[in-house]
C-alpha cells in the first residue's frame, strides 16, 4: 500500500505545484491590467492565452457578473478564480496528502 501512497502523494504535490503557477498567473495578469501593456508581446500573449480559459468559464458560469464588472469596469472573476485556487488547495489537494500519508507509512 505504501507504493499508492507515495503516487497519491506525488499526484497532490503536482497538483498544489499547478495551483501555485495559476496563483501568480492570475496575480500577474491582474497587475498587468493596472498598467498600460503592449498587449501584442510575447509574455503578455501567453499570459492571457494561460489564463483566459479559466476566466472564460468562469464568465460563462456568472453571466449577470460579466455585465455588472463591465459597467463598473471591474472584473471580479479573477477573485472568484482565487477563491476557487484555494478550495481546490484547502480541500481536494490536502485531502489527497492525507491519504496518501496514511497509506504510506
């Protein structure tokens, strides 16, 4: 058992290593908002490529949110986002550890 263990654990610490890069992703592209870009760089393109998938879905899920940021002119998908970032975190990715640490002796 210890083996199922150890690959939980190694599926976690993937896990919680991809939530830290979406993390400073989205920290990054909210100050990148704040100031004036070249939004046809290279980085910046990227940026946006990685995480407007997530902010997307998220405008999908909470349409009535999507016009409300507009006429405010604040998007609150990147804070939705964050929330959802730290339940994954708090409660699928520490559940994962803890079963694997009870597997793994």
């Amino acid at each position: 058992m210890f083996i199922l263990g150890n690959l939980i654990i190694a599926i976690a610490t993937l896990l919680r290593i991809a939530v830290t890069v979406a993390y400073w992703l989205l920290i990054i592209r909210v100050v990148l908002s704040w100031v004036p870009v070249n939004k046809e760089h290279q980085l910046v393109v990227l940026l946006y490529n990685l995480t407007d998938p997530v902010l997307e879905y998220l405008h999908r899920i909470v349409p009535s949110l999507r016009t409300y940021s507009s006429s405010i002119g604040f998007d609150f998908m990147p804070i939705i986002a964050f929330f959802a970032l730290f339940f994954v975190d708090r409660f699928l990715i520490e559940s994962l550890f803890d079963l694997g640490h009870m597997l793994a002796p």
